[in-house]
C-alpha cells in the first residue's frame, strides 16, 4: 500500500481532514505545529544533531513553518503546502545536499523525540515513525 492511501493524504485543493487520519488523530493544527517545532527545537539545542543543524539555513523560522506544512499534508491534513509550492517532491528537494546516514540517523533521532515528547498515542507515535522512517531512508542519497 502507497504511503498516500496508507495516511489516507489528500488531493490538491482538499482541505478537510477526516477522523481517520493522523492529522485528526494527533490532534490537528495544533499538534503538528507544536510537532514540527519540538523537532526543530530539539535539533536547535542536542548537540547530537549538530551536523544536521549546520546544513540548514537560519534563522529557521521559515523552515520550521514549511515543515508544518508539509507534515500536515503528509498526516492527511490541509494542503496548504501543495497549494503554496507544488508536489513536495521531497528527494528532488534533497537532492542538492549530501544526505549521508548518519544525517538521517540525526533527523530520525530529532523526530522521535519530538514525536514522543509531543504526542500521546504511542501507537498512532510509532506508525507515523516507522513511515517516516522509511521516507528518510529515500531521502538518504550519498555515504
């Protein structure tokens, strides 16, 4: 099953979010928001994540809202990313920047703190883990 039927994400230009999808289920707007600065939040500050943290630009004010964007797409939610830069695309995105596994390593250990410290139903945490968890691994383009 593709990750789009998988999360049940939507089409361009619908904005409604079901109760069957992560976005409701994590607890919408508020909750991916708060999700997409805890994950930048932790990059910020754990020196665990320092390389990753060098490669993007500062200050991250405009990522971090860009990230929410397009985790509330991901999760099913409204698509104001889509509606504001296209199909994410994401491994075109990536590829001008050397994505090596330790990077990912980085950016997955990030989001589980982010997600666990953000979200309470730890199953619902652990399936949108494991997704993302296999997004990263497409991300990964260099050793």
């Amino acid at each position: 099953m593709g990750i789009r039927n998988f999360f049940n994400i939507k089409r361009k230009g619908e904005n409604r979010a079901d109760e069957t999808t992560p976005y409701y289920r994590i607890g919408g707007e508020e909750k991916v928001r708060e999700l997409a600065n805890r994950f930048y939040d932790v990059m910020e500050t754990d020196p665990l994540a320092a390389e990753l943290l060098a490669m993007h630009p500062m200050p991250l004010d405009r990522i971090r809202h860009v990230f929410f964007l397009y985790l509330s797409l991901w999760m099913g939610g409204p698509d104001d990313y889509q509606q504001q830069f296209g199909h994410p695309r994401l491994r075109a995105r990536h590829l001008p920047f050397n994505v090596t596994p330790a990077l990912k390593e980085q950016w997955m250990y990030c989001m589980r703190k982010a997600m666990f410290s953000t979200t309470d139903d730890i199953m619902l945490a652990n399936k949108l883990l494991q997704a993302l968890e296999q997004l990263s691994n497409h991300m990964t383009n260099s050793k």
